[in-house]
C-alpha cells in the first residue's frame, strides 16, 4: 500500500567507494557536485567523532512518529546510514538515546533526523554519528504510516535508496550511486589542490592575483 510499506533495497554503493570517500571533506564533495546539492543548513550534527559515511537506507514517516524508523534500524545492514525525512517537523523527537545505542550495537554507520532529537546531551557526547534539524524533550508516536526504502527528498536533495551518504561538521550530502566515482575523482583533486594551497599560505606563498583579476573583471573601481 502506498504510504504505509517496507520496500526492498534493490543495489546499494559499493564498499570501495564507502571507504574511498572517507577521507574526503564533504565541502570538497559538495564543490565538486556545484555547491547545487544539500541537505539545508538546518541539519546539524550532534555527535563527537569522524566522518559519518555509508549506503543509505531510507525512511518517510509521518512528522512525529517514529514506527518505520524502528523497522529500518532492524532491516539496515552494519555499515548503513538511516536517512529519516520526517517533514522536519520539531514537535516530536524521532529518536533518542535508546535508538541510538540500538543502531550503534546493530554496527550501523549513522542516523540523519530531518525532523528532532532528543537525549541531546547524550548524543552529543557519544561517537555514533546523528544529524537532525533541532531538539525537543516530547517523544515520538508510534502508529505509522510511513515508508521503508523509497526516494525521499530533504531540504531539495533527493536520496535514493543504496546512494552513498556523507556527513560531517559541516553537515550531509548523499553522492547518487551511479555518479560514485566520478565524484570521487573530482574530489580527491579538489583535496589536493586545497591542500596545497593550505602549504602555500602557511609558507607565504598564496597567490593573491586572482581577487583583483576577478574585480577588474567585474569592472570594479579601485582607487589609489
């Protein structure tokens, strides 16, 4: 029944690519994607450790309730991320402390809210990767419907079951799985081209040129 089913995952992104992007800052994935695709501002990380990176596992459920997360914590294969796209709705907390310390014993690789937390301190202070959008003391129902598995879209980016999802400080972006490796490489030049450029500034060799290059360009006056 549509809006209230478990679908099957039919492929998901490759380990290879999984652990090939840990290494990357999801800011050089995202310029390399044309600052075009993320999650919103809104989601944040309430966690301590590294990077959050995994295939997706998917969930649309009703603002408030959380029954279909619960189904896919138990479905999701270690190493999953659970993408919740809970209307972003604040009233309720989708998960806790509990879930959290379920998913983490399960060996999943992160949980992202678009919608509230709660347990915040507790969270906050554990490794396990959570993202949600804010924090609220009421908890969740428990009626359903919602669905496990299906393209579900947060603040514009659409995510796919099996895509490859990265998080970090700077918050969440899903790589579609058929654009893995072309991705990846751009990537990986953007890292290196920053890290040299890092290299330079600290040895005092940044080039500067460009700024006024860009302002004669854009028929900037500048006096003096």
């Amino acid at each position: 029944m549509i809006g209230f089913r478990v679908c099957r995952r039919e492929r998901k992104v490759e380990t290879r690519w999984v652990e090939a992007f840990r290494s990357l800052p999801v800011a050089n994935v995202s310029d390399v994607m044309s600052r075009m695709t993320a999650a919103g501002a809104a989601l944040r990380p309430f966690y301590t450790g590294a990077t959050m990176i995994g295939p997706a596992v998917t969930v649309k459920a009703r603002p408030g309730d959380n029954l279909m997360v619960h189904k896919a914590l138990d479905l999701a294969e270690p190493g999953d991320v659970v993408v919740v796209d809970a209307g972003g709705d604040l009233t309720n907390a989708i998960i806790g402390e509990l879930m959290v310390a379920h998913a983490d014993q399960r060996g999943l690789g992160g949980i992202v809210i678009f919608g509230a937390i709660r347990d915040s301190a507790e969270l906050s202070a554990g490794s396990f990767p959570v993202f949600a959008c804010g924090v609220t003391h009421r908890g969740p129902y428990k009626d359903g419907p919602g669905e496990v598995n299906v393209p579900i879209s947060i603040g514009g980016m659409v995510i796919h079951p099996g895509d490859l999802v990265c998080g970090d400080r700077d918050g969440v972006l899903s790589v579609p799985i058929d654009d893995v490796e072309t991705i990846y490489t751009a990537a990986t030049k953007k890292h290196e081209a920053e890290t040299r450029q890092m290299e330079n500034i600290r040895n005092g060799k940044n080039d500067r040129a460009w700024v006024d290059a860009a302002l004669q360009k854009q028929g900037c006056v500048i006096e003096g």
